[in-house]
C-alpha cells in the first residue's frame, strides 16, 4: 500500500499539471473564438473571464461541491458549448429561438450569462466568509448506530444491495416506470412510481456513498468491490433509465473520494485508483452506446441499418450538446415578448407527458419536438435556470436569482453535511443532484419541490436511522 503522503503528494501533482493543461485549452480555444466572434470583442473576454472565473472557484480551498459542479456544468454547457461552435462551427448553435445571430445578439446573451455568473461567484465568496465550509479534518466516528448496524449485518445488507439494484433496474425497464423520453407505461400504486423514480435518481446511489463512508472513513482503508459496486449501481440504474448520465453520480461520488481521502485520512494506492478510473470509463462508454442503441431501436422507424447511424450520431454529438446552457439564453434573450406576465405564466406549467412544454411550445418558434407523437414520446427542451430566471428580462432580477439560489444550495448541503453523519461522499453526490437540476431547470418549475422534499427526506431518513440504532444498541450494551 503507497504511503498516503506520496499518494497526497502525487495527486498534488496530477491536478497541477491537469490545471495548467486547462488553462492552456482554455487559453488556445479563447483565442481562436476571438477572431470569430460576431459581436463586440470585449464581452466575449468578459464571458471568458466570469466562466473561467466560475469554474476555478469550484476547486480552490474552500470551495463545497456544489460550487464545484455548477461550475463544471455551466463552463461546459456555456462557455466550451459556444466557444467551440464560434471557433470551429461558424457559431452554428441550436438555439431554434427568435435569435438572429447577428453580433447584437451574441452580445446581449453573453451578458445575460455574465450577469448570472458573477451573482454565483458573489454568493460562493460571502458564503465562504459567513455561512459554512469543510472542515480540513474529521477524526471522530459519525453515525455510530447505522455503522455498528452495518458492521453486524454487513454480509446480508450488500447482498440486499445488489438484489435491490437488480430488481429495481429490471422491473423499471421492463414496465416502463420511469424512462427518459417515453410516456409512463405502468402506473403503480401508493405512489410508488415516485419512489423508483427516487431510488434511480440518486436513493440508490445515496446507499453507495453511506456504504463508501463505513467502508473508507471508519476503517480508513479503501475497498475494491465496494467502488465497483457503486459503479455497477450507476451503470444498472441509468441503462435502465434510458439516461446517458452515468458520469453524474459518479463523477460527484469519485471527486467525494478524492477530498474524502486527505478530510478522513484514507488510506489508498494509485493503482486503487487508476484501476476504478479504468473500470468507470468502460461502463461510462458502454451505457452510452447501449442507452443510444436501445433509444434509436425505440424511437426510429426503420431497418436496422439506420438505428445503427443513428446510434452513431447520437454518440458522437453527446459530449458537446448534453450539457444545457448557451442555446437556452439565446432563445429567451432574444425573445420579444420578455416580462413579468412571461415569468408568472412559466410558473405555472403543469406536467403532462403528452403536451410540449412550455418553453417549446411559446419561445422555441422552431422546436424539434413540435412534430414529435406525444402520445408515445416525452421530449422537451430545457432553458436552464439562467436563461429561466431571465423570463423578466431584468438584468438586476437574473443577478439577485443567481445569488440566492446560490446560498439556497449552499445552505441545503450544509445540512446534509450536518445531519448526514459528516458523510463527504453524500455532500459531494446530492450537491451534484442539485448542481444538475439548475443546469437542466426549466420544465413545470413549480414543482421543484418534490426533489427538494426527496432530497431533505432522504436527509432525514439517514438521520432518523442513526438515532435509532443508536438507541438500539444502547439498550443492548453495545454503544455507550
């Protein structure tokens, strides 16, 4: 086993040249969308810098993971999405909105993305003075009644595990529970279609990162088959999801490990983490071809041949276009009819799997989806939260918006961090859950509420569990 401080120092190493190898990307990409960019030189410098700004501040000190991932998803779906479209593509974004792609345009949206960056950036810095931040060490042992729960039974829960993964992906993808893109095909009682929809988002993986915790954080050692199991997990849930976003929860939980380790003082090896690196590539590849495959089966009408292109094309423009971002602020930022009446009447879009969203149906004049039979397929396109919170068409409105729902998101994983046993890895996973939702905000808003109230469930479940094993164990001599 590799020493843990030339371990630490070895990372230290990898993100420094990682770092530098950005930047320079980031560097040789600004250059070549500045010599294309239609609009005014100095607003696109002003993008670069609030994006990059945003993304840099995700992985400084005291940055919390949902700095770190909204960062990532907006860099990704914002700045690399248009950068390369102006540098490479001739600005050729599918935006399907009123935007004329004159430089005025360009403008106006780079501001609007601009102004919601630095209300982020704002937020992070104050909530970094005022509010909460990690602490460099955590040596006690958390949660002592589900981990002497787990400890006793530890053999049967894994086994539960497993099973739970299987019968939950395969009963969902041969009932058609709950899929992205496709009508609801069994309707289950006692609102249980809601809690395979919980289970597959992230209830399941929120397992994965408690049993992370008893198996690295108290023993102080990593274990190969139970990273293994939490990328199996992913792989099995999201194929059965018909979702391309198996990197999500995984990613959240693999950066959760990386902090995890010098926060708990784990013990691990390169090789340890090489080899799961290795494993998560191919499962990540494999799901993106599969899901792919089993999406052009479903929805093309045609002879094999064509599934198999279309197969093709989906997976080669997955990695540019899956991220939200830039299209939805050009579509709304364009829009003529920008107000508080729009604002108020987005809010209050009920949902309804057989009618185009909101956003499709009165800002996208062009909608892919208008043509689509909704009476087999659910397709919608999102705005984002950025672009969503720019219905009003105030720029002061968009920058007080971003702020708050920054220190809104900032809050919940302070009690997550809290009341989840000081549990790194469950910080890091349902912070990406929240990161994500922003980026992807937009369709029948009202009714965020029911994953904010599965998120905080999910909270008090794990803590409510603790306390009761704790008294437990008490009453059988066991804890003190």
């Amino acid at each position: 086993m590799m020493n843990i401080n030339h371990l630490r120092v070895q990372s230290s190493h990898i993100f420094k040249i990682f770092y530098t190898l950005l930047a320079l990307v980031i560097i040789f990409l600004c250059v070549a969308a500045y010599k294309e960019y239609k609009g005014e030189s100095y607003i696109y410098v002003l993008f670069t810098i609030t994006s990059t700004a945003l993304l840099y501040s995700g992985f400084r000190k005291n940055a919390i993971f949902f700095d770190t991932f909204i960062g990532i998803f907006f860099w990704l779906g914002f700045w690399l999405k248009l950068t390369v479209r102006v540098a490479f593509m001739e600005s050729q974004i599918n935006h399907a909105g009123w935007f004329t792609d004159s430089g005025a345009d360009f403008d106006r949206s780079l501001l609007v993305v601009s102004c919601g960056f630095l209300g982020l950036l704002v937020a992070s810095y104050l909530r970094g003075k005022f509010i909460f931040n990690y602490p460099l060490k955590i040596n006690e042992i958390t949660q002592q009644g589900l981990f002497a729960f787990y400890n006793e039974y530890k053999k049967y829960l894994l086994v539960g595990f497993v099973v739970l993964i299987v019968l939950v992906a395969y009963t969902n993808y041969y009932y058609g529970i709950y899929q992205r893109g496709t009508i609801t095909r069994t309707s289950l009682p006692y609102g249980l279609n809601g809690i395979y929809k919980w289970l597959l988002l992230f209830g399941l993986a929120s397992i994965s990162a408690m049993i992370l915790k008893f198996e690295y954080s108290q023993t102080k050692k990593t274990s190969y088959f139970v990273a293994i199991l939490s990328l199996m997990e992913a792989f099995v849930s999201n194929v059965s999801l018909l979702s391309r976003g198996m990197i999500l929860n995984v990613s959240a939980l693999v950066y959760g490990v990386m902090r995890g380790l010098k926060i708990y003082s784990i013990k691990s090896s390169f090789r340890f983490l090489l080899t799961n690196f290795t494993i998560f590539i191919v499962l990540f590849s494999s799901s993106v071809v599969l899901v792919n495959y089993i999406r052009s089966i479903n929805y093309i009408d045609g002879e094999k041949t064509s599934v198999i292109e279309q197969t093709s094309r989906q997976t080669k423009v997955l990695f540019l276009d899956r991220w939200v971002g830039i299209e939805g602020v050009m579509a709304v930022s364009s829009y003529p009819k920008q107000g508080w009446d729009l604002w108020r009447q987005a809010w209050k879009e009920e949902y309804n799997e057989n009618k185009m969203s909101f956003y499709d149906e009165n800002i996208l004049v062009k909608s892919s989806y208008r043509n689509t039979d909704m009476t087999k397929h659910h397709f919608i396109s999102l705005p984002g939260i950025l672009a969503f919170c720019f219905y009003s068409g105030s720029f002061a409105f968009l920058f007080l918006c971003m702020f708050l729902l920054s220190i809104f998101a900032s809050i919940i994983e302070m009690l997550v961090f809290r009341l989840g046993g000081k549990n790194i890895f469950l910080c890091a996973l349902l912070a990406q859950v929240i990161a994500y939702r922003f980026s992807s905000f937009g369709y029948v808003p009202a009714q965020s509420y029911l994953l904010f109230g599965a998120l905080i469930l999910n909270i008090i479940l794990i803590y409510g569990a603790d306390k009761f094993f704790v008294f437990w164990y008490r009453r059988r001599g066991i804890l003190s």
